[in-house]
C-alpha cells in the first residue's frame, strides 16, 4: 500500500457507513492533522484503504487487491474490518486474536457526582499538558489518538479531575466525529472506585451534546469495569462486533525462511 498526503484522501462517506459509531468517529478524527496516517492501493481511484490512528486500524473495500506484504506496517493494532479481509490478515500476521467489542450511544442524561474533598473537575486547557504527561503509565494511552498530552490538552476535548497539579482521571474525545464523539475514560490505579472516571465522562457528555453530537463508547466485551462506567454514565447498547489484534508479520510476509 502506499501513504497518502492529507490532499490525497478520498471521500470518505460510502467508505465506512453502516458501521458501529466508533469506526466513523475514527475516520472522521484521522482527518486531524497529525493524528492518523492514511494508505491505498493506489492514489487515484482507489479499491483498498486503511486508516491508522493511535493502536486502531480500519480496512475497508477489496482485499483482492492486496498482497499480504501490504499489511506488515499494521503489527500490534486492532483492526475493523468486514469479514472478507479475514483470510488477507490470517496470512498477513503470526497472530490474529478476535476480541468482542460492544458499542453504546448515550441515551439517558446524568448529573455530574460530587467530587470528593480537595478534588476538582474540570475542562484541561493547553497549560494541563504536563500534568497529562506526567499521567500513570497505565493511563498514557488516552492521549495518543490526539498525538500526546500537549494535543489532547489543546484540544478542547477532555476533561480531568485534578488534585492541585495532579491528573487523577480524565475522560476525552477519542475518536472525534461529526456525528458521534467516542468517548475514553482513565483513572489512575490508587484512586479507583471514587466516581472520578464518571464525573469526567458526564461532564464530557454534556460538551458533546452542546456541540450537537451523540456520545459513543466502545469496549471490550470482557472489561466489566467500563462497561459498569457507560452504563451509569447513561450510554445504552447499539452494537456487538469483533476487532482483531495483529501479531507480527508472518515469516513467509516477511521474506523469511518458514
């Protein structure tokens, strides 16, 4: 496949309609600059595109016109993509695990919980990138759809409950749509089991909502824990699907002997 420059995207409409909320959120926020990388089959006219932001990938048209070669650059993401490109991966990776994935729309208004004493939840605003950076190890994955902390704070789209300086859990725009915004939602490990993750999300919500777009939320089948924070956050089943997560290219991909 090969790259293609930010005027050389195509329509992107007919490419991902009809899919859960998440995959156009994430088509429409790979537009971003600097937040996602596009390839093709070809530049002009194209039969075959993917779309790569953060860890996510989305496939879509004719995989007959791919070799597995092609795929090599998409080791350890999670893919989107129809059925008909499972033989194309299956041949691509070493590895293909199917995840189930459930999708929610927010459907159901909740007010904000109190915060406890000494906490604060707020919008981030550019000056919050440090603190962002300075986030938990487990949590640093909530930045990367906007290209770091200095992105995800610029961006408007996030909120964070803070002790003085300190992120004790923030809820952003993953994924940001012009119809859905999929929300992502982290709390650091000590400070679990304080509401905080739900005060940022509903907080969110009501932005979102402002901005005349639907919350949208993704998780794995298996993570009760976000599927319990959707749930109370007013989020509401939509859609069940399975992504994929790649392994390492195949041997016989990468020019090795089986």
């Amino acid at each position: 496949m090969i790259e293609l420059s930010p005027d050389q995207l195509p329509a992107l409409t007919h490419w991902f309609a009809g899919g859960p909320p998440g995959a156009a959120a994430l088509a429409d926020h790979a537009l971003v600059p600097g937040s996602a990388r596009w390839w093709a089959d070809r530049a002009i006219d194209p039969r075959a595109i993917a779309v790569a932001c953060a860890d996510h990938l989305l496939l879509r048209g004719d995989p007959t016109t791919l070799a597995p070669l092609a795929l090599a650059p998409f080791a350890a993401h999670y893919v989107q993509a129809p059925a008909r490109f499972l033989p194309l991966l299956g041949n691509a990776f070493d590895l293909l695990v199917p995840w189930e994935r459930m999708a929610y729309v927010h459907r159901v208004r909740v007010s904000p919980p109190r915060p406890p004493h000494g906490v604060t939840v707020r919008r981030l605003a550019p000056g919050d990138a440090p603190a962002l950076a300075a986030l938990h190890p487990d949590a640093t994955w909530i930045h990367t759809s906007w290209g770091g902390p200095a992105g995800l704070a610029a961006s408007g789209h996030g909120w964070a409950a803070f002790a003085k300086d300190r992120v004790l859990a923030v809820a952003c725009t993953y994924f940001r749509g012009t119809t859905y915004e999929d929300v992502a939602c982290a709390t650091v490990p000590e400070h679990r089991r304080q509401r905080l993750a739900l005060a940022c999300v509903t907080a969110l919500c009501q932005d979102i909502a402002a901005r005349g777009h639907t919350p949208s939320w993704t998780c794995s089948r298996d993570n009760r824990p976000s599927r319990l924070v959707a749930w109370t956050a007013g989020f509401r089943l939509a859609h069940e699907y399975v992504h994929y997560f790649t392994g390492q290219p195949a041997r016989r991909v990468a020019g090795l002997t089986v």
